[in-house]
C-alpha cells in the first residue's frame, strides 16, 4: 500500500476543467491508463474531504475513497480510454459506486470485474406516465399510496405474488420481457422503450447455480429495500419541451410513477459465486490487482464467459421483476379510478439499468474498438441517432433516469454526443451516498425523518421504519448538483424534473 501525506496526495491531481479532475498514473500502483472524474465545486470538496480523512485515519475498516478506487480499476487488465468517476460517485466493493471502466474486447488479456457491475445486477429504473395531474390525485394520495404499498411486496424477505416454477423461472431468465409479454404481465409495447428491449441475449440458465435460483424464485415482483422505492411523482419543471413530450409529457403537473428495483437475492448469488471462481481464475493466470475486491477473470476465460452468461439471467431476472411490478402498479391505479390501465396511458417512458456490464461499440484514440463496458452505479446515456435507442426517441438520444433520494426530485435527462465522446456512453445514475449507512443510522432519527416527509406533504408507507435513517435526503449528496455537473460537462442534458408525493418503500 502507498503511503503518503495528503499533500503528497494531490500532487497526482490536475484539474483540466471547471467540472473535471484528472488523476494522473502513479497515485495508485500499476496504472494502465489515468482516472478521470467529474465534480463540481459542492462534490469536488466532498472528494477531497474523503481522501484527507483517509490520509489520517489509515486501516480504520470500510472501503477506500473514491479516488482511490477509481485509480485501483485502472490498473486491471485491458482497460483503455480512462477509469472514469461521475458526480455522484461514492465508494463500493472493488469498483466504487458511479464508476465506469471499459475493456478492450481484442485484447486477451481484458478482464470481466463482477465488482465492476455490482451485487445488484441491473439495479435501474422505470418511468411509467399516466394522463393523470396532481390537482386530480392530491385529495387522494394516501389512499394511493396505501393501494399501492398494498399491492406490491416490499421490504427484506417479502414473496412475490408472481406464481413461478423452476421451469417458468428459467424462461424468465432467458427471455427477460418477452416471457412477460407472453404471460399476460406486460403490453407488448413495453419492451420498446427498455433499455436493450429488455433481454439480455447471451442469458443461459445452465451458468447460474442452484442456490441462486432458490434465492430467486420467491422474489419476482417484489421491491425489496435499502434505497429501492416506489414513487408517485409529478411533473415539476420543463427544461426541454420538445423532448418532453416525445416521452409523452405535456405540461408540469402530470403524475407518473418511478420503480427503483434490481435483481434482489439473485443477482446478490450471481456475483457471489463468480467472486469466488475468479478468485481462483486469478491464481491460475497470474493476474494481479491492487486490491482482493477487484477480483477478475479473463473476458475469453471459462470464469469470464461464465460470469457474463450468469450476469445476462440477471439482469434478465431484474427487467422481469420491475416489469412485474409495472403490472401491479397498472393493477392499483385502475383500481383506484375504476378504469383501465390503458385508458389512463401508463406506458412506459423508458427502462434503464445501473449496474451492468456489456459489449459496445466505441472510438477509443479515433479507432472504432469493440469493448466490454463495466457501468457500476452509472447510466448508459446514447446520444439522437444512435441504432440501439428505441425509434420514439432517435431524435432527441435515449432517456436517462435520474432518481433522487427518498423525498427529494428526480430527473429525467436525455444523452448527448459528448457522453460517447468522453464517458463511453454514460452519466450519472442518482444522488450518490455521502455518509454509510452505519453512520446515517447513528446520526439521524427515523421518526424525524418520516415527520419532515410528512410536513413536506408527501404520502408515506415503510415496510422497516428504522431503516429510512439510511435513505434518509442527509445522507446523500445533493441530486441537483450531481445532474447539474452532468449537464455542464456535456454528458447528458436535463430534460425535466419530478417532485414526490408519494413514497413506498421496504
């Protein structure tokens, strides 16, 4: 390990932008290529703060600082372009949370990192608009919130209501949406505003262990918790109209619905169990890592094709599960309004994932190269006209959905030319946690909490309340700085922001 003082620290740090740092090789050892990340005044000190302390306090348990992490993934093999930081990065397992490294598919000694996608694989979003608008909901929006806290399992070890067998289950894997389409549990059109339509191809059942599949079964359709959430949501500001309402929203007010929710035990076993081969991959070949955490394998290595066969059933796993409850929520809300689902046009705006790993195509030094991009806690952000964004949307570039922390706005952004330029593709994906969960538990009340949400005159209903301290708006950086860097580096443009007024969680 390197030690050095704090100011020994930042002589490996130059600032090549109002909203950009590079971290130069030599801050962590064996760097293949230099960190980069985006930062603006706010979350540039919040970076720095996090590498004093570290300098201080050294072997005081937890992970490294962002920086570091961000410095340690440059120095795995195959990496190209640089290992990338976004706003609202905050550290993780191996990879930090907001990081994004991409791998040279031509180069046999690339690696696949399951720390570079994360335990939650395909942890994302989904927007779902209604014709509703607020004025029409807010007499009722307890009731609401209540119907749909009634309707969609939440909370840690919640069943979901879904009827699967093993064989129904490995469908769902292979197929992602389309098995949905074909049980009665999704519009057919639903897949076409899904991030790559909702299936993973290179899906393969046989490549998930048992004990994952039993951790699986129960849980289709269910939220589960931590910072997963249910929201009703309103239409707050406008920044882009045109695009707006290519995504169907006419004017500020009009309610929709964000599902936050990923592959929950599955995907938690799927990572795993490849942590554990890979541990031995690495032996076997001789790789070498910074840190036991980014545990890696070959991408052309049984270990790695393994992985990403696994890691395709559960992202699979996961757009089945937010599909799932996609047709709760159409359930609760016809309910409601004694209506149908279609006559109050919940479709749905789009689907994006934040943890996955996938092959691309990009200009890496001016040369068109295929590569395999590890986005952790990050969003794919496509710009207008590129061939793997739905048709609706080839005008305006894929929609990137932002969500805030329980009680604060959400965004909606649009990707931009500059992402394919600089990030591989991709933005930010949320607020990014300022403090663990330990010390949100520690340092804040949960009754208070649920109270300031209240008096905020947002409906809402917890599974654990003593677990909202974690997801508590203090311990996350600000949603609005973090999507404001975004936006002012150029890797992605606000497109219009939500306002809660309802919130489930587990």
């Amino acid at each position: 390990m390197v030690v050095r003082t704090y100011e020994e620290e930042l002589k490996f740090f130059e600032k090549i932008s109002p909203y950009s740092w590079k971290i130069k090789k030599g801050f962590q050892p064996n760097m293949n290529v230099e960190g980069l990340f985006y930062v603006n005044e706010a979350l540039e000190k919040l970076m720095f703060q996090e590498l004093q302390v570290s300098c201080v306090e050294r072997d005081s348990g937890g992970f490294l600082p962002g920086v570091k992490q961000i410095a340690n993934v440059a120095g795995l093999p195959g990496i190209v372009g640089h290992s990338i930081g976004l706003p609202d990065i905050h550290s993780g397992y191996g990879f930090a949370i907001g990081n994004i490294a991409a791998f040279d598919m031509d180069d046999p000694n690339s690696v696949v990192s399951p720390g570079g996608v994360g335990f939650d694989i395909n942890c994302g979003v989904r927007l779902i608009r209604t014709n509703l608008f607020e004025k029409d909901v807010l007499e009722m929006k307890e009731k609401m919130a209540q119907n749909l806290f009634d309707n969609i399992p939440v909370g840690v070890g919640t069943k979901g209501v879904i009827p699967m067998s093993k064989t129904a289950l490995d469908e769902a894997l292979k197929s992602g949406m389309d098995w949905c389409i074909k049980e009665g549990f999704a519009w057919p059109e639903d897949k076409e505003h899904c991030e790559e339509s909702g299936r993973m191809p290179n899906a393969n059942p046989t490549k998930v262990s048992p004990k994952a599949k039993q951790r699986g079964m129960p849980q289709l359709g269910t939220l589960g918790a931590g910072n997963h959430y249910a929201e009703i949501q309103t239409v707050d500001k406008i920044y882009d109209e045109a695009a707006a309402k290519r995504m169907g929203i006419e004017e500020t007010g009009q309610v929709c619905v964000m599902i936050h929710s990923g592959s929950r035990g599955f995907g938690h076993q799927v990572a795993t169990d490849a942590l554990a081969e890979m541990e031995k991959a690495m032996k076997r070949d001789k790789i070498k890592t910074n840190d036991r955490q980014l545990a890696c394998a070959r991408i052309t290595s049984t270990e790695g094709q393994n992985y990403l066969q696994a890691m395709a059933c559960a992202a699979n796993f996961a757009w089945v599960n937010r599909t799932s409850m996609t047709h709760l929520t159409r359930q609760a809300f016809a309910k409601q309004f004694e209506t149908s689902a279609d006559d109050l046009d919940m479709h749905v705006i789009y689907d994006v994932s934040h943890n996955i790993a996938k092959i691309e195509d990009h200009i890496v030094d001016g040369k068109p190269k295929k590569l395999l991009v590890h986005r952790k806690g990050s969003t794919r952000a496509f710009p207008p006209n590129h061939p793997l964004i739905p048709a609706d949307y080839q005008d305006i570039g894929q929609p990137v959905l932002i969500g805030g922390t329980m009680g604060t706005c959400s965004y909606v952004l649009t990707g931009t030319d500059g992402a394919m330029s600089e990030t591989f593709g991709s933005t930010c994906h949320g607020a990014g946690r300022a403090l663990s969960r330990a010390k949100s538990r520690r340092s804040l009340d949960h009754k208070e909490v649920l109270n300031k949400l209240k008096r905020q005159g947002i409906a809402i209903r917890v599974a654990s309340p003593k677990l909202v301290t974690e997801e508590a708006p203090e311990s996350y950086k600000n949603v609005t700085d973090v999507v404001n860097t975004c936006q002012a580096a150029g890797i992605s443009k606000k497109c219009f922001k939500l306002r809660p007024i309802a919130v489930i969680k587990g």
